[in-house]
C-alpha cells in the first residue's frame, strides 16, 4: 500500500523539515557540486526567505512528514527537491503539474548541466533546454542550463 502524500502550501512550521530535504536531496543528486552555504545557512535562509516570502509548496506523507519542496516566484520554477527515499513515486510530476497549473503562462528554471536526471525529467514535462553557462552567474560555479515550458496553442 502506498502512503498518501498531499500537496499543500508550506506554513512557517514546515521551514526546518523542507531545509533537511533540500539538504538531503542536494547531497544525494549533486554530489560532486560544491555548495557555498552551510547546512544552518541553507536552514536559515529556507525559514527567513524562502516560507515566508515565496509561493513555497511541500509534499507531506501522512506517516514520513514533508518529503518534497517545490517554490514559485512568478514564472520561475526555483527549487524543486524530493527526499531521496521518495522519488520515482509521481511527486515530483505532481509538483511540475501543479507549478503549470499556478502559472499557466509558462515557466522557467535553472539546473546544473551535471544534473543528468533532472533534465530528462524537465524534458519529459516538455521543458526546453535554451541557454547553457559556464556557472559564473550562479552562487556555486557550476555549469548549469536553463529550462523553459511554454503550454502548447
């Protein structure tokens, strides 16, 4: 039987389990990617900025607690992180839905080129690769790509 996980918009409470699935999905998808906050000051800037003032949304199993983060501002999609034990369970799918569904217009996100796994997911909700950079406009220096989804007609 699969545990029901429910969408919802994230509350100031839910600041410090989504920080631990940034960190957790982080380390397990980017290894190789070097981060230039600590661990508190990922915690602090998820409870200080991003809860409070971003359209933040998490996945939250009834027995795990919240397994999944996805924020919006405006069309950007600008974080989208599932615990590791939970992917490959559709959650990820329902996040990109409902970020179509909250900007009906369009959307665009940026990820590391490493992040193999991540574009053939964005890719198969039919976003496009249109710009490529060698990190210098990124926090950590990595080479990352950016994605944009336009509805079709």
């Amino acid at each position: 039987m699969t545990e029901e996980v429910v969408l919802r918009r994230a509350v100031a409470a839910d600041a410090r389990a989504a920080a631990e699935v940034w960190l957790r999905s982080f380390r397990v998808a980017l290894p190789t990617v070097v981060r230039p906050r600590s661990d508190d000051e990922v915690r602090e800037y998820i409870r200080d900025v991003v809860v409070p003032s971003r359209e933040t949304w998490v996945a939250e199993a009834a027995e795990r607690g919240i397994v999944g983060l996805m924020v919006l501002h405006g069309e950007l999609l600008s974080q989208l992180y599932l615990d590791p034990d939970w992917r490959g369970r559709g959650i990820g799918d329902r996040f990109v839905a409902l970020a179509k569904e909250r900007s009906p217009g369009g959307l665009a996100l940026w990820t590391f080129q490493v992040n193999e796994p991540a574009h053939r997911f964005y890719e198969r909700h039919g976003f496009t690769a249109v710009e490529f950079t060698d990190g210098s406009g990124n926090e950590e220096r990595e080479p990352d790509v950016r994605y944009v989804w336009r509805p079709q007609g």
